[in-house]
C-alpha cells in the first residue's frame, strides 16, 4: 500500500514524541547501495514501555541500506541464500540485498507480465516463501497470487498462477500474505494496484477482502468488512490472525480473528486502533510480522509500531517516512524495514 501524507512528530494518544533526529540519505531517481561499512542513520526510537528495552537495544537507530526507489515493499529474507529481497512496486522489480554484495535486480517484472503497458502500481507486494521454500508473489499488476515457477538462486520472470478469482470476479490487486500451518495460504485485496484504485472500472467485486486459498484449491472469503485489508499475519500458535487496514484517517487500525482449526473465524476485535495517530503521522497501518516469541512489528503512523501479542504497544521506530512493511532475518539480529524510497534496518536483540 502507498500513502503519503505529511510528517509531524506529536502523537494524538497522550504521548508526546520526542523531535525527530538523525541524518537522512537524498531522494535519488537510481538505486543506490550506501557505503556498507557507514550506513547513515535516521528517525529515532520512541520507547513506550521498559519492555522495549529487551526488544530494540538502548542507543539502536534505523540504518539507512539502500535507496532511489519509488515505493518498496514487501521484504522477505531468504535464509538459505543470506539475501534480502523487496519489492519496488511502481517499477514491476524485485531487489535483492546482502552485506556482502550489497544492491542488485534479483527478477523484473515482478507483478505485470501482460504486453499492454499501464499504469499504476503494477508490480509485486508482498513475498513470502511457501512450505516447500518456494517464492509466493502478490501480484498488483496480473491480480493474483502466483508462484515464482525457478529457484530462488536462479530467478526468473516464469509464474503458475495459485489464485485469481472468487465466485468468477477477479481479484482486485493481491497486496500481502501468510500461511497458516495447515498450507492454507491467507491474503488480503485492497485495490491499491489498479490504476484508478477503488474507482477503477475494471473493478469486478465492489469490495475489498480477506481470503484463504485451501491446498485443494478452493479459495474462500473470510470477510469483506475491511475498506483496505492490508498487511497479514499469525500468532505462533496459528490460533489468531492479524490484519492491518489501510485506509488511513479513521479507517487506520489493526484487527484479531480467533480463528479455528479449518481457518475460518470464530471472534474479531480491533486489536489496536491507531486512527488518532494517522491524523498527524505519515503512513498507515500496512505490512507487518509476527515474531515467533508473539512480538508483533507493525508498520503504520510514524513508522514500526511493537506490540504484545495482548495489543499493548511497547514502542514505535520512527523512519521518517511512509513505511510500507518490515521482517525480521533469520539470524533474529535486524529488523528489516521497506520505507517510501528506502531499505532499512535497526539492531535487535537476542531473542
């Protein structure tokens, strides 16, 4: 999801942020990989609770990686490869990026493979690997859920489509995704990849929902109460799921699902509300993910909120910018953090 609104640094929930600190890198129109031995920082951390402490070290800032892009999103960590991979959507590519070998296209195009050009945010969104290790892609541009048909180490553009429709009507733009332990595969549809968004006329459903892909095939709709489901994600128990809508305003907020054991919803409440922060703070609930201790990262107002599992929030880092979605490395030590034209990350601790 893209949503651009103007930076302040006051939090209309009783808390007062502290001003905003740090040295950022320019808006460039190429990608670049910065120095790797002196990545700039940026932002700040807001500490809401002690807890945070044992989270995010005391002094951490967020690091600026790389830059130039027009909206990245997305991050998915490839453990066998050691590599970063994001999406930067406008552009219909995926990046990949390593300590090591810093910025470079991992597979183009990412979203859109039809031969007829268009506008808009046509591109991948979320990324997230299936239970056999295999690249699952949100594809805005195509409308689908899609599996990347080569292996990671030897990407290539060649997709088989998982899901598209439900009851016959096309998806609005798949925009991110979790399975469930089960290999149902759980995905939200906003209509942020369509050119005209929710007033496009290619439309064919006059909602926006939450559906799950059973492994037999069958796709099914879980809710159509969201005006902008967005990012998506699990307790380690599979028991609850998250949804972040987008929508920005009043419509900026987190919901639980108390799911049962076929994946489907027993409960909903709002898990946290965050429409009086999205009045004053750039971005909206989008992307988000689960740490298997229960610690929910969840990009919204400000930057990566940190929550408890019981909806407390322990704290916020504060990008700067518009932050799309995050993920934690396999080694648990950085969470990365996609954010307007940035790649980022800030030190975390042991878990």
């Amino acid at each position: 999801m893209r949503k651009i609104i103007a930076v302040t640094c006051t939090l209309l929930t009783g808390i007062t942020l502290l001003s905003c600190s740090g040295k950022t890198g320019k808006d460039q129109s190429e990608n670049t990989q910065v120095n790797p031995k002196d990545y700039p920082v940026t932002g700040s951390v807001l500490r809401l609770d002690p807890e945070l402490d044992q989270i995010i070290p005391a002094g951490a800032l967020p690091e600026i990686l790389a830059e130039g892009f027009e909206w990245s999103e997305g991050p998915l960590w490839l453990p066998d490869q050691q590599l970063l991979i994001f999406s930067d959507v406008p552009k219909n590519s995926i990046y990949q990026w390593s300590e090591d070998g810093g910025l470079a296209l991992y597979l183009q195009p990412s979203g859109y493979t039809g031969s007829i050009p268009r506008g808009g945010e046509t591109g991948s969104n979320g990324l997230l690997l299936n239970l056999e290790g295999k690249l699952v892609l949100c594809q805005h541009g195509d409308r689908r859920m899609a599996l990347m048909d080569a292996s990671l180490d030897k990407p290539a553009p060649e997709f088989i489509t998982l899901a598209e429709t439900w009851n016959g009507m096309k998806f609005n733009s798949p925009n991110d995704a979790t399975y469930s332990k089960s290999g149902a595969l759980f995905f939200t549809d906003p209509a942020y990849g369509l050119e005209q968004r929710y007033q496009d006329p290619a439309r064919e459903m006059d909602f926006t929902g939450v559906f799950r892909l059973d492994t037999d095939g069958q796709v099914t709709l879980l809710t159509d109460k969201l005006p902008a489901p967005n990012g998506i994600g699990f307790s380690p128990d599979g028991k609850t799921l998250y949804v972040a809508n987008s929508g920005g305003g009043k419509q900026s907020y987190w919901m639980a699902y108390e799911m049962d054991d076929r994946g489907g919803i027993l409960g909903e409440r709002v898990f946290y509300d965050a429409g009086a922060a999205a009045d004053t703070l750039a971005g909206a609930p989008d992307g988000l993910e689960v740490r298997e201790d229960g610690t929910i990262f969840a990009t919204g107002p400000g930057g990566v909120w940190i929550f408890k599992s019981s909806g407390k929030p322990l704290g916020i880092v504060r990008t700067g910018q518009p932050t799309s979605n995050c993920t934690v490395g396999s080694d648990h030590q950085y969470l990365y953090m996609t954010a307007n034209m940035y790649l980022m990350r800030i030190r975390l601790n042991d878990q």
